[in-house]
C-alpha cells in the first residue's frame, strides 16, 4: 500500500497500456480499467495528463466538469474521444445566443390532429452531455441544466422525466473571448464537481500532435460500457476516508471564507465569498475516486490537496478589489491550500 509520505509527491501520470479486454471496466480493477480508457483516449489525444485523469475523477465520482481554456486545445476533441471510448449515448449541444431552454430540456408540442400535447424530450436525455462553449448562450439557457445536473431529472410541464444512468455533463468554455459570451450564473457553475483549466502542450507534444494531423485519426474501441461505469462509481463508497481527512477537507474550504484564522488575513481583502459546503463534499468525493484511479483502498491528505484547486477555483468568489488589482483565485489558492496543516495518518504499510 502506498504510504502518506509517497502520497505527498505528485504520482506519475497513468500508464498508457493496452487494454486487457473490450470491457475492461466489468472485470477488472479501477486503476487497470482508468489505463484502459487512457490508452484508447491518448490513441488520439497528446500529453494533457492531468486533464485525463481529472476526466476520469469526475468519471468515477459521478460529478460534472467544467473545462477552461483557449481555442484549439482539444477540450472538446477529449470529450467526444472519451464517449466513443465509453459504449455509452452522447449527445453533444452547441451553445448559441439563440438557444432557447426547451432546446435543451425538451417541450411539449400540440398536436392539432389528436387535440392533446405531447412531450418531446430534448437532447439532454443521454449519459453524457456535451456543452460546447458553454458560456455563448445566456443565463436562461444555462440555467436549464440546473435541474438535470443536480436531480438527475427534467420537469416539464407538470410531468417529470429522469434522464438515463449515469449522467454527466462536461462543459467547455472559452475564457479570453468576452464577445458574444455570457458568466455562468453562480449557482451554475456550482453544479460542477471541477473546473480544469487546460494549459498549452510541450513543444515535443505539440509537434507529435502536427505529426498526427498528416494521417487518419485512430479508430477508438469502446472499452467500459454504462454498467461497467456504474459498478466502478458503486466501488468509489469502499474507499476509506478517516475523519482526518475529512476535518483536513473541511478546514481548506473554511480557510477560503476566513483566511485570517490560518494566518493569511491580509488575503480576506481579495475574496468576496468563500466556498460552500458543496466544496467540501466535492473534495472528499473526488479524493475518494482519484484514490480508486491510484490503486489504493483509503485516501490520504495530498489527494485532497491536489484536488483542491480544481474543486475550489469557481467556487470561491473574488472581490471588487480583487478584479481591481488582477489577483486571480488560483493565486489565492496557492497561498491558502499549503496554509492548512495536514493530518498526519499511519497506513497499512506504515503498520506492517
């Protein structure tokens, strides 16, 4: 078993290995299961290993994801790559100004020759939801996913509909183009387990990647059906969290409202509001299905720690002064995740 101190370094990325079967999720253990699905995805997709396995958290945690950066860094090429590597429905929904909610969520339509209505269900009714670009539609477009991404159900009319299991929507949005866009509404963007923010490739990636675009791209074998995702998001809740790790997750997320009681006052100035208790939950929900991902049966502190910033960077809110002066919140993040002391825990191994 892996022990608090080894956990304490950053691990190596996930191995990309052949998959041992076409449904590797259905007999194997999760971290041969995640290899699987990394080796069809990097079939097509270069480098970005922390996006991968922070697609895989989400995966196996059964929370959406958010994911941030400039054009032509295969946000949504890694996503549509994912689904074909999951024998499971996708749809995909490009946000424009012009979508109405009933674009997504469906509507009921008259029919002149019965007299009566009928529910025509929108493309939300899938395992997993594409929305592309995200931020080009307005507030109540986006905020028609609200329901569907918290409940798992859609309400129209005076009829509720649930949407298959297990559903996740991956968003992309586009954070330097500000025309023709609009902010997800606060208690959007909420919903969302993590927000990943995706950086530029290595110049060795970014040539394999120009070298890629002179040939066919690669066929991707469906290696994990929806049930086989299930089962493994069943695993996630056998994973050992001590209360340590919990009062360590919840003193972070505390930290974001009151830095002032772990000696970092002169940030309070910078933060508007802190992070809700849905940060808390997120965080230990995800350490749980990253240590699944790792191997290992129990969490320990530097998996909360490295999840922190992606859990916590749309949650916390930055203030008038914050904007004013360009503090950003992944530098508020950066000064107050090592701020909070980490329990020290004794392992299986550390016992042995």
């Amino acid at each position: 078993m892996t022990d608090v101190t080894r956990g304490a370094s950053a691990p190596a990325p996930l191995a990309a290995v052949e998959p041992a079967a076409p449904n590797a999720g259905e007999g194997l253990d999760p971290r041969l299961t995640a290899e699987a699905v990394l080796f069809e995805i990097r079939r097509v997709i270069v480098g970005q290993d922390q996006m991968l396995e922070r697609v895989l958290v989400a995966l196996l945690a059964g929370g959406h994801l958010l994911l941030e950066g400039v054009p032509g860094l295969a946000k949504t090429l890694t996503i549509r790559t994912l689904a074909d590597a999951l024998d499971a429905s996708f749809r995909r929904i490009q946000f424009t100004p012009d979508l109405v909610p009933g674009d997504l969520v469906g509507t009921r339509i008259y029919r002149s020759d019965s007299g009566t209505f009928d529910t025509e269900l929108g493309p939300v009714f899938c395992n997993f939801l594409l929305a592309d670009e995200i931020n080009r539609a307005p507030a109540k477009v986006q905020s028609a996913l609200l329901e569907v991404m918290q409940e798992r159900q859609v309400t129209i009319g005076q009829e509720t509909h649930l949407v298959p299991r297990p559903f996740l929507v991956m968003a992309t949005q586009n954070p330097i183009e500000s025309e023709g866009t609009y902010p997800l509404p606060e208690a959007q963007v909420d919903r969302f387990l993590m927000k990943v923010v995706v950086g530029y490739p290595t110049a060795a990636e970014e040539a394999t990647v120009v070298e890629r675009s002179l040939r066919p791209s690669a066929e991707i074998r469906p290696v994990l059906t929806a049930d086989g995702l299930a089962r493994l998001q069943a695993a996630s809740p056998g994973i050992y969290v001590d209360p340590a790790i919990v009062a360590y997750a919840v003193a972070i997320v505390a930290a974001t409202r009151e830095p002032g009681r772990y000696g970092l006052g002169h940030l309070a100035p910078y933060i508007g509001f802190g992070a809700s208790p849905r940060g808390s939950i997120g965080l230990i929900h995800a350490a749980r299905a990253l240590a699944l991902i790792r191997g290992r049966r129990y969490v320990v502190p530097a998996d909360v720690a490295e999840l922190a910033p992606d859990v916590l960077r749309h949650r916390v809110v930055p203030s008038f002064t914050a904007l004013a002066e360009e503090v950003t919140v992944d530098s508020l993040l950066r000064q107050i995740i090592p701020a909070v002391p980490q329990p020290r825990l004794v392992t299986e191994a550390q016992s042995a």
